[in-house]
C-alpha cells in the first residue's frame, strides 16, 4: 500500500502549500508515490483521513482550529509543521503582543462574530509534533528533501546552521560588514538561499533560529549599529514571534524602560 | 638586483589592454577585480575599463567601504571578500551521481568539472600564499582532488604586488607579503605611469614577449621598492610570532576563549572568507522515486554543529570550543600538517566578522604571558 498523505491548512496564507504545487514534475512523481488523500488546495478533500504523514500550514488561533489541529494528530502517524506560522506562530502571532479585543472592537463593526483564541501559537503547543519545517514560506527543496527520506525510511537531516554560510556560499559579501545593515543572517536558520542579503537587505530571520542562535549577541551589535530597542524587537518578533530564542531577545526591548 | 634569466620590462598604463589582449588570444578568460554590491569581487572583465580605476578600500574590524576618487590607479587596495578559494574549491559542487540500472545494479559517475583556462589579474601576495596551501592540501596527497585539480591546472596568475595594505592586513607579521615572490606566471608593480611586468613562470614568458616592453629605468625601480617599503610601514597589526603551536596548546582552558565566545556569532563568516580553511561536507540529494542520487560537496565550517557531529554526539557544541577550534588548529595544528601556520595575513576574518573579532588581538592575549 502506499504512504497516505495530507496537507492541512489553518491559519495561513497557503503559500506553504504552493511549495508542493511549484514541484514541477517531482509532483507528478510524488502523487504516483503516494494517496494523496486530503489536499484541499491540489483537489482531494478528505479532512478526517487516516493517513501515514499529515503536512499542516498555519498556526492554532480558534477554537474551531484547536479541535481540528486534535483530530489531524489523532489520525496521522507522523505530523510535520511546516512554515513560519506552524512552527512559531507567525504573522498573525504578532496580536499577541498587543491587546487583540481592543483590536476588534476598533475594526469590525459587529465584533461578537469572531470567535478566536486568546493567543496564536504554533501547532506544537497543542499536540505532539514529529518534525518541523522552517521558513516564510518553505520551498520545494525542503519538502522533497523531507519527503524523500521519510519514504525511504530515514531521518531527514535537519538544517539548522546559519544564514551567513549560505550567504557566503552563493559569493555575497556580507551586508553588515560592507553596508551596516542590521541582518538577521548570523541568528537565522539556512535554507531560503539567502535570498535577502543577494539583493542587498538585511535577512529578516524568517526561517526562524538557527542551531544555538547567539541573539543576544546581535541584538547587542544592533543597537551599536543605531537600531532603537523598538526595531530590534520587531526584527526578531516580525515572523517567528513564538520562537523561544527570539522571543525573548525580542520581548526583552518592547518591555526595557526607554 | 635585476636577475638577467627573469624576463621584465615596463609596460605603459595605456597599453595595460594589450595584457588582456594577450591572454585572450592564448585562450584564457580574463577575471578580476569589479566592485559590486559595496565589494571587490572577482568577474569577467571585458577589458581594462572594468577594472576598479580610483578606488580605494577601507577596511577595519567589521567594516569594509568601497571609496572612489580621482585617482588613475587600478589596483590601489588591499583585497576583496574572497581570495581564490572560491575559483578552485568550489563552494558548492556535485562530486558523483549514482543510478540504478534495469538489472539492479548502482552504477557511479564521476563528475569532472567544466573547466576552462582563466587568468585571474590582481591576485596578492597573501593569495598566493594561501593558494600554495590549498594545493598542498587539496592536490599534494595520496588522492589529489579531482575537481581542484582541474581547475587548478587551467589557472594563469597575474600577481600585482600590494601598496596599500587594509588596517586589517598583517601580512609582513606572517611572512606572506606584501610583495609576491613565487607562484605566479605574471607579477607587476603599479607605478603611476604603468607597470613594472616580471614573468614567473614559462607561460608567463610566452605573455610576456607578446607585449611591447620597454626597459625599466632605474627611477622605476626604486618607486616600485619604495611603495614596498611603505606597504610595510603601513601595517600596524601583527601575530605575536610565526609558529604560535605551542603556546597555543598550552593555553587551552584560557579564560579568554570564554570571553571571545561572549562576543562571537559563531556564524563561520570567518572561516568563509579565509583563504586557507577548506573544510567541507558531502551530502545526498536522491530523486523522490530513489532511482538516482547527487552527491555534492559544500563548504562546511568548524562553527557548525554539524562539523563535530560523531555519532549521537556533538564534540564541540559551545562557542568556546568552536572558536578555540578553529584558531588551534589554523595556528597550531597546521604546522604539523602543513609546515607552517594556516593564516597568511590578509586579513579577511577581521574585517568581515560581522562583530568585528580581530585574530591578532584574540591571540595576543591568549598566547601572552601571565602578568
């Protein structure tokens, strides 16, 4: 029997699932290799499906979701986050930093039609996650690499050195050096290619801490490089807020007397 | 003294086209020095004009600024980000492919790089004394390597002799430079007016007799020896000796390895950008139907956990234990490999550190006596 497979959507902007339409031929491969048996976005739906592997994108921010997320963990033998907003909350985890029902209150008209959870957090504030993927959004490479070695029966290798090596390895100098950008390169996990630094930006760490992330470190060179506390926390809190690592280096400047 | 058997003579700023013209026509690809993205990088040149006319580099711990003036000099800095480590020992190459054939078996390929001549213009005395290491390395074995080799073999070197080291550069304190002395097929001094032109090599000869040279004056001379002698002057920072082994050995549990650690990234920007570290690592990439695998090597560095990964143990997870990793055996363990130290001077770890470490100092205070 083949591998069954899911791919589950919550809060999120689907662009992790556009990682496996963007394929190419390796999808058509994939879909012969395994059931694909819920894949809202490429077509069969099937929600409650027992399956071998479950794919989920997005973080748990309803209480409709927090009995979904239940349900997905009870019928997958492995569950793999995969994105930014799975993995550490995301985006849409920034309303934890602010006070969300004033929030409401200010922008719809009739507020008592939303339904959401105190907070956003990751998937694996909820149930047993088994393996994570990073970034805003994951690429193709990372899901076939994954998705490879669980169907021959391996780990995945995960990748968790820095930005910077990569960066180096594509030949680019180093913004922070050569133009005094605040780069979240040295803290950030590898594995966009380090696509900001090549257009001459700072990265801004949204594939979320590297292995052992030195971010106290930075935050400390940051401020010598003329960022207030206040931008510092916005460069670690912007896309993985929940993020232990960033969140505190994070959450220490919103909260230090100016 | 001038040696008669070494060929020399002056070539006129205005004819510097006629070199490239040269190398053009023996087939190599010229590269060189162009400034992009705030850096001096290596890239084709399509002639002379792509040369970095009236720039100047300046370069201090965690900074380097590209700065343009008048001037008509093209070669009137120090260095870029990259050596010619990166020409060489690719940053990231496929090695072997292997398949699986109808009856079963795996059938292996190696892969040889497409590789063509190339003259590199511009290279420094710190380079080449790295690259005489790499080969040493990388080629200088039992099993030489493959695709270095190949490369390696195809390389035409331009060597321009240094006048206006970086404040980072500490060259004269390894030994190294400023000044190139072997290694390369062509070395020049840039003079105002044009280039003192020396041949090192028999490839070198062939350039050198396509070019119009005249006699070099004795007035040239001495500019070029001069501007040696201030690229000297001009270096203020220094490794307290040349063969730091032993007091580096001695000085393993310093309680200054913690406090670099306070400070470092651990990022591995620095064992990027020298131009003697050469570790890597292999990796698998099977086809998703795992009847085909790439297996590609990329440059790995003494940072990473990765690097110090045994089986269900990490040797070296703390900063502490990188960095001291990284400087022992670049300082100490290569003399018992290699013969001699692994750092040349150049000066590339300090300046493109983005927290700004200087090995001369970190080592200085490591290795000095206790007060």
């Amino acid at each position: 029997m083949k591998p069954r497979v899911a791919v589950h959507k919550f809060s999120s902007c689907d662009g992790c699932q556009l990682a496996f339409l963007n394929l190419g031929e390796d999808l058509l491969t994939l879909f012969e290799l395994v059931d694909v048996r819920h894949f809202a976005e490429a077509g069969p739906v099937d929600p409650s499906a027992e399956v071998d592997i479950s794919f989920v994108e997005g973080s748990i921010s309803t209480p409709d979701e927090l009995e979904r997320i239940r349900q997905v963990r009870n019928s997958s033998k492995y569950l793999v986050t995969i994105g930014a907003c799975a993995v550490a909350g995301g985006l849409q985890a920034l309303r934890n930093l602010a006070d969300s029902g004033e929030w409401m209150a200010a922008v719809y008209a009739s507020p008592e039609y939303i339904d959401t959870l105190g907070s956003v957090e990751p998937v694996s504030e909820y149930v047993k996650v088994d393996m994570e993927l990073w970034g805003c959004p994951v690429n193709s490479r990372q899901l076939l690499a994954a998705i490879g070695s669980l169907l021959a029966g391996v780990v995945p290798r995960e990748e968790h050195d820095s930005v910077c090596l990569e960066c180096k390895r594509q030949g680019q100098a180093c913004v922070m050096v050569a133009h005094s950008l605040p780069c979240m390169g040295p803290v950030t996990r590898s594995g966009c290619g380090a696509l900001c630094p090549g257009v001459n930006r700072g990265c801004y760490g949204c594939y979320g801490p590297c292995e052992k992330p030195p971010t106290e470190v930075l935050a400390h060179w940051f401020t010598g490089l003329g960022q207030s506390d206040e931008q510092i926390a916005q460069r670690f809190l912007a896309f993985t807020p929940e993020a232990p690592a960033f969140y505190s280096t994070g959450r220490s400047r919103l909260t230090s007397d100016d | 003294m001038p040696n008669d058997n070494i060929a020399s003579g002056f070539l006129p700023g205005q004819d510097l086209a006629l070199l490239l013209t040269a190398l053009a026509g023996q087939g190599y690809r010229c590269i060189g020095p162009t400034v992009r993205d705030g850096a001096l990088v290596y890239d084709s040149l399509d002639g002379v004009e792509d040369l970095p006319s009236g720039v100047h580099i300046q370069q201090s711990p965690g900074s380097y600024r590209v700065e343009f003036n008048q001037g008509k000099r093209l070669f009137d800095w120090a260095n870029g980000p990259q050596a010619l480590k990166p020409l060489l020992f690719a940053p990231r190459e496929l090695l072997w492919q292997v398949e699986r054939s109808a009856d079963g078996q795996l059938r292996f390929t190696q892969q040889t790089p497409e590789s063509a001549p190339t003259a590199v213009i511009g290279v420094r005395a710190c380079d080449l004394a790295a690259l005489e290491l790499q080969d040493r390395h990388f080629l200088e074995t039992e099993i030489p390597d493959n695709c270095y080799g190949v490369r390696r073999h195809q390389l035409f070197l331009v060597a321009v002799n240094c006048t206006r080291p970086a404040e980072t550069c500490f060259c004269v304190s390894t030994g190294d430079g400023p000044s190139a002395r072997h290694g390369y097929d062509l070395v020049l001094d840039e003079l105002d007016d044009g280039f003192i032109v020396q041949s090192g090599s028999a490839r070198g000869n062939e350039i050198l007799a396509q070019l119009e040279l005249q006699p070099v004056s004795a007035q040239q001379r001495n500019a070029a020896a001069d501007a040696t002698a201030q690229a000297v002057d001009m270096q203020s920072r220094q490794l307290p000796g040349r063969n730091l082994r032993d007091q580096l050995f001695a000085n393993l549990d310093h309680p200054h390895w913690e406090e670099v650690a306070t400070r470092c990234l651990s990022c591995g920007n620095c064992t990027s950008v020298c131009p003697t570290c050469f570790c890597y690592r292999e990796l698998e990439q099977p086809a998703l139907d795992r009847e085909s695998s790439r297996h590609y090597r990329e440059w790995d560095s003494c940072f990473t956990q990765g690097h110090s990964y045994i089986h269900g143990f990490v040797v070296r997870p703390d900063t502490r234990l990188r960095y001291r990793q990284w400087l022992t055996h670049k300082l100490g363990g290569w003399h018992d490999q290699y013969g001699r130290s692994g750092c040349v001077g150049c000066g590339r770890c300090i300046a493109w550190c983005p927290v700004g470490i200087d090995i001369t100092k970190e080592v200085s205070a490591i290795t000095a006596p206790p007060e």
